[in-house]
C-alpha cells in the first residue's frame, strides 16, 4: 500500500498549524537563513513549535533550504542544520548539491524543484547524490511523469496548485539581469508579472503593455489519482507567500478530494499521516487567490496558459458596472443569483492594464456603496477577489482533525482479592488508528447499577467521545461480574487518562526514504552552470565529471547569457505559431520593458522559448 501526502505551505508557523489542522499531510517552511524566499523566513523556535503540533498527528515538517549556499557562509549553513535537525524538522527541499556534504547524519533530503528535473536522466543524476525524493518540473506531461518513476527509486513529489514560474524551476536570470536579485538566493522580483510590449525584428509593435510571461495558476485537484498511477506520492501547494485562509481553503479542498481516492481505492493507497477532518467550513477554490486555473502540460498538450490581462488576483466575475455616481456603483450581475456582502473586495482592469481593487463598505443587493474610485467606468466588467462572508466563515467554522482511537472494555471481578465482597475492576484499552495502545484499570464503585442495560449504554456512550485530539469508539463490553454504577464524571476521567497516556507515546510515523549517494555519470553539463558557490559543490561536480568548471563560469557570468528557457511560447498564445499557421516562420520577437530590450528565440523542435540578451 502507498501512502500519499498532501505538502501544504507555511509562510509563518501559525499558518503551518492552520494546514495541518486543515488535513495537511506535511507542511514545508523556511527556516532563518537559506530560504528561496526572503520575505518567509522564521526562528527556528517557531519551527520547533510547528513540528511538535505536527508529530500528534504523524504529519512532516520539511524545510526550505534551498538558495545557493556561497563559500562563506558554509559555517553559518552548518550551524542551522544542525538547529533544524534538533528541533524535529524531518527533511529539508535542498537545491546547493553541498547541503548533502553539510548536513547532518541522518537528516533527510529531498531535492528541491529548483533542480529542474525534466528527464530520467537528470532524475538519475540528481538521485545518486543522495536525495530521497526529487521535486519534479511543473512543467511535465504524465508520461514523462512515468518515465522519471520508471528510472529512479526516490519519492516524487509534484505539484498541483497554486502559482506557476513561466521558466524552467531554478533556471531563470530575468530577475537578476534586471535588479541585481538572484531568484536562487531568494530574492526574485517576479519579472514574469511585469507588463511589456512585444515587438517584431522590425520594431512594429505587436502587443502594447501587457502581462506576457504571466501564467494561469494550477489547478490539478481533478487530476490526483492520474497523478498518483504514474508514480508521484506527494501532492504540493505553492505558496509559501500566501496567506492564511488561502493555505486553509486550499488544504481543506485537496485534503477532502485525497481522502475521496483513498477511499476509492482502500487496498492500494493510504494517507501519510493520521488523522480525520470532523465538520468545518466547504471549501471553494474559486474565492481564493487566482489567476483563473490551468492543469497546464499534464496532457502533454499545449493551451490556453497565460494570464496577460490579469497578472494578479481577479477572483470571481460578477457582472458589469451599469451606473456610478459618487459612492455608488450599480452592477448588472452575470449571476442574479449572486450575493454580494458588506466588506467584499472589488477588482477591475484599468486602462492602463493595471488591476485596480477597492473595498465594498455596504452592499446591498447589486448596489455597492464605497469611497470613489478612480479609473472605473460604466461598463467595464468587475470581478469579487474578496468575498468577506467566505472568509468569515473559514475563520469561525473551523474543521477539527482527530485521531481515531478504538477501545475495548471489561468488566470483571479482581481475581487479586479474596473478600467476599470482591471488588469489581473496569479495565479499559484504547488503540489508535497509528497503532499507540494505552490502558486503564480501576477498581468501580461498590454501588450496583439499578438498570444494567442503561448502565452499559452510558458506558459506551460516556467512552466514545472526544478527548483532546483523539475521538474514542467503544467497539465492545465484555461482562464478567455484576454491573456497577459508573458516574459520568467517573467515566470521562478513565477517556482523560486514556489521552494523556497516548500523548506520552511518540506517533509511530510512516518512515519517509532516505537516499544514499551513489556513482552515476552526470548529464548535459550546462545544467549545473549554477551551483558554483562554493568549493563543495565544485568538487562534487569535479567527482561526477559533470562540468569544467572555468567554461561554466564563463557561461554563468558573460554578457548574452539565456535568461530563460520555457516551455511558454508567446508565439502560440497568439496564434503566430508555424504549426497553427503553416508558412510562418518562427523569426525572433522582441520584450520592451521601461527600455529594456529581450529578444525571444523559439526552439520549435523541442517546442520552447527562450528569453535572451537583446543584441
């Protein structure tokens, strides 16, 4: 049987909380230092803390250690290791091949997405440095999903929803040619948001002021048991930025579609970690964070992928502005059935391309009373990015994850006392569903109970409730003496005890693979250009024959360097592809950016763009 693991994100350890209590199988999070996003760091007290609350339910705690590490700062990166691995983190999503010579023993590795792992090969190579799981492309078909799970025996780990890099994971420069921030130290300005013009070798303006290498988000909540046949058993959400009714609507939905394919299918897949979601609020992708949804290459096809109009957060479409006057605006609903509530968030496109947003003070019906807003007209479509009654909700009907715990009960005389009067013992055993056992067994009370049966109901009934985490069910009484009166009070002290002693007991976790670092030759050399940051990784290339070294840092640091590669091709969102329009020809095209010039290539063979240095 193969467990499947929904990995959440966590740009704080409160939200970490939020998912797991949301039904998330692990939780990935930056530590202090070394994180692939600057703004989402943490203490590694906090991390303690979040890996305490999800060890009761068997969940992960996986940290972000995946920036280059430079020479200097081997030190540094040694010291925190160590701190992460006292602290109970339980792998750490690693791009630098150093960290597996810098970490501590025993700890595992996964290796982070920003090893663009694309092919068996790169799988292969990556595997044998001692990577236990390998965080695959985005931007692979299931095919190629299989073929990767065909050639290695790490875990692989996919993702499924949430915000799509245009480029190839961990091979884009755009951010570092324009600002000086490395994306691989954390620090990317997420260039493929920004508006541009598109021109042709002749400067004739193609497209004006659009957002062209913003993707859709992902959405693959339809497509998990496809994913999990062709060999992936980690299910990731992107968004370690997010907030945290996105992490908890988002978890929540993919928990509740998870739990639907295991039981689909009971003999060949199991969660990853413990634990049932009782009650709380029905989740709804579409009022969370998005760019409209795309399952993007899975099919091997190409689609409708960009996001040029909306770069950010649209949210849902609710009609068209009909009339404005001061303060009021007066919609013409797509959906009459629609409710719009006091505090929504309200978005538009301004002339100028830009999202606009405002807030609704008082809505009532489709008239939305609020300060005025600039740029908006009577006619443009408004979209609701915020819906307040949503968020409330999400908030105040929370879900509860319990444990489910099994126990069986006797009543019987104590055969350790030979007064006449023997007293009469209840002896009570409790089995989680992660196999922890705990028992009570106390003397009862010397009183009989009036009514046997009513006495035995109580038992059951008093037995099978909910004790911190855990949710009790009596599956069976055995009687042996006559039945004494238990007071309720009596009975929920033995299901206290029973809690207490399971929480005193580790949570028997299901062991995640640990990778073993073995000799196999490298791939295409220009794949690792990056990881020359220090004299660790060099000489681990070195070892692998993989790279010389004085050629790649040329490559990395000359003028005219590929500051992208994408399977994304602008050529075929507008139709100006050879194969929609045969007798085209795939001539270079031009990104305009506040004067900066990058000139895109199309590699039609393997049906890529790359974005360039502008000559």
């Amino acid at each position: 049987m193969r467990a499947l693991e929904l990995l959440a994100p966590a740009r704080t350890a409160d939200i970490g909380v939020a998912a797991i209590d949301c039904g998330a199988d692990a939780v990935y999070i930056a530590g202090p230092a070394f994180g692939a996003r600057q703004a989402a760091g943490n203490p590694v007290e906090d991390i303690r803390r979040l890996c305490d609350h999800a060890h009761r339910f068997g969940a992960r705690i996986y940290v972000t250690f995946n920036t280059l590490v430079y020479e200097e700062e081997i030190p540094q990166a040694r010291r925190l290791l160590q701190e992460l691995q006292e602290a109970g983190v339980d792998a750490l999503i690693v791009q630098d091949p150093a960290v597996t010579r810098l970490a501590p023993e025993g700890m595992v590795l996964h290796a982070s997405t920003q090893c663009a792992i694309r092919t068996p090969e790169k799988a292969r190579f990556t595997e044998s440095l001692g990577y236990g799981r390998l965080v695959l492309e985005r931007a692979l078909s299931l095919d190629q999903v299989r073929a990767i799970r065909e050639a290695v025996n790490a875990e692989l780990e996919v993702f499924v929803h949430g915000a799509l890099c245009v480029c190839y994971s961990g091979q884009c420069y755009l951010s570092e040619q324009l600002a000086g921030r490395s994306a691989n130290r954390g620090a990317c300005i997420q260039a493929c948001r920004s508006l541009y013009d598109l021109e042709d070798a002749e400067g004739r303006m193609l497209v004006r002021n659009k957002a062209l290498l913003s993707l859709k988000d992902l959405n693959l909540i339809h497509r998990l048991e496809e994913l999990a046949d062709a060999g992936a058993c980690s299910f990731k959400i992107e968004g370690r930025l997010k907030s945290i009714s996105y992490v908890r609507n988002v978890v929540r939905a993919y928990s509740d579609a998870l739990d639907a394919l295991v039981r689909s299918h009971p003999d060949r897949y199991r969660r990853s970690s413990f634990g049932t979601l009782r009650g709380g609020f029905a989740p709804d992708l579409r009022k969370t964070f998005n760019r409209d949804y795309t399952e993007f290459y899975l099919d091997g096809k190409r689609g409708e992928w960009a996001s040029m109009e909306a770069p950010k957060s649209m949210g849902e479409c609710i009609g068209t502005v009909e009339r404005l006057r001061a303060g009021v605006v007066t919609v013409r609903p797509d959906d009459p059935g629609l409710s719009l509530h006091n505090g929504d968030g309200f978005a538009f496109v301004g002339r100028d391309g830009d999202i606009v947003g405002f807030r609704g003070d008082v809505c009532e019906g489709f008239t939305i009373r609020c300060k005025e807003v600039s740029g908006l007209k009577e006619g443009m479509r408004l979209y609701r990015n915020i819906d307040a009654a949503f968020e409330r909700r999400m908030e105040s009907d929370r879900p509860v994850r319990e444990i489910a715990v099994t126990v069986k009960c006797g009543i019987s005389v104590d055969p350790s006392r030979h007064e006449r009067l023997q007293p009469v013992l209840l002896a009570v055993e409790a089995v989680t569903e992660d196999g922890r056992t705990a028992t009570v067994s106390v003397p009862t009370p010397s009183e009989a109970a009036r009514d046997a049966e009513r006495m035995l109901e109580t038992v059951r009934g008093q037995l099978s409730k909910r004790s911190g985490i855990y949710a009790f069910t009596v599956a069976s009484v055995d009687v042996d003496a006559p039945i004494p009166f238990m007071s309720t009070s009596f009975l929920n002290g033995i299901r206290r005890d029973l809690a207490a002693a399971l929480d005193g007991q580790p949570v028997r976790m299901l062991p995640l693979r640990r990778g073993t670092a073995q000799p196999v030759p490298a791939p295409e050399t220009s794949t690792y250009k990056d990881n020359l940051a220090n004299s660790i990784a060099r000489e681990i290339y070195r070892e692998r024959g993989a790279i010389h070294m004085e050629d790649a840092y040329e490559l990395t640091h000359r003028d005219g360097i590929e500051y992208m590669r994408t399977k994304y091709c602008i050529r075929h969102e507008l139709g100006l592809c050879p194969r929609q329009r045969p007798g085209t020809r795939p001539d270079p095209l031009f990104l305009v950016n506040n004067g900066r010039r990058f000139r895109l290539d199309f590699d039609c063979r393997a049906c890529e763009m790359t974005v360039n240095q502008s000559t």
